[in-house]
C-alpha cells in the first residue's frame, strides 16, 4: 500500500463507524423575538412605543432651541450698554413727559399744542375747566384724556 492509500483509508475509516447508525430529524421552528416582526401580539404597542420616543426626542429638542434662543435674549438684555440705553430712554421720556405736563397744567402755558413723536401725533387743548389731551398712534388708534383744572387745588 502506498502512503496515499493508507491515508485515505484512515480518513474513511471514522465514517464507516458513522453510517451503520439511524438518521434521525426534527422539524425546525422559528419564532421571531422582535416584537415588529409579530403581526398581532406585541406589534402595536412596539409601533407606538417608538411613536412616543419619537415624539419625546423632538419636544426635547424644541425646548433645548427655545432655552437657548431665551438665554441669548437674556444675555444680550444684561450688557451694560443695554442697560446703559434703557436707562437714557425712559429719562428722556419722562423729561418729554414733564414738558408736556408743564405746558398743559402751568400758569403762563399755552392753549393748545401738539408733538410727533415715533409716528405718534400728541396734542392737548386746555379750556378754562379741564385739559384734553389726544394721542393718535401710528396704526390709526385713538386715544382721549380729560383732566379737569379745577379740581387740582391742594
């Protein structure tokens, strides 16, 4: 015998102890863990489940922009400048305020008298009895206000 010979016989050996035994079988069953495989049971409570994450992320998301959006608001509101530029705004207004206060309610004022300001015509006409003042805005409102001179006595 030559040496290939006796190689293949040891390698056929090992099956000739194999083939006298019986073949058996089972029939294989496959069952699907995932639950969005599963037409039925489990299937939509899977879709609505990932609805909600869905749904959770993008609120969460919006609320991050919005927060950010604010906080940006908020810093530029802080700045000294701004600050600085509210503080100079409202004392001019209430210097433009006293003007015209002392314009309509002083002894040597004048009878009548109006400013255009931003868009906003103001003008009063005093009488014996009382001071109307009207404002007109920009977008056609209307605004009338009587005070009345004599009741002004302390």
């Amino acid at each position: 015998m030559s040496k290939i010979q006796v190689i293949v016989s040891l390698a056929l050996l090992p099956l000739l102890w194999v083939a006298p035994l019986p073949a058996s079988s089972a029939e294989l069953i496959h069952n699907f863990q995932s639950p969005a495989f599963i037409p039925g049971n489990g299937f939509s409570q899977h879709v609505l489940t990932i609805h909600q994450l869905e749904e959770a992320k993008k609120k969460e998301i919006k609320a991050e922009e919005t927060a950010a959006l604010l906080k940006a608001e908020t810093a530029a509101k802080s700045t000294n400048l701004a600050k600085f530029l509210v503080n100079v705004e409202a004392r001019i207004y209430a210097q433009l305020s006293k003007q015209l206060a002392d314009q309509m309610f002083s002894e040597g004022g004048g009878t009548s008298g109006s400013m255009d300001f931003q868009g906003t015509n103001i003008s009063w006409v005093k009488t014996g009895t009382d001071v109307t003042l009207t404002i007109i805005e920009a977008n056609g409102g209307r605004t009338d206000i009587t005070v009345p001179i004599a009741s002004f006595a302390f």
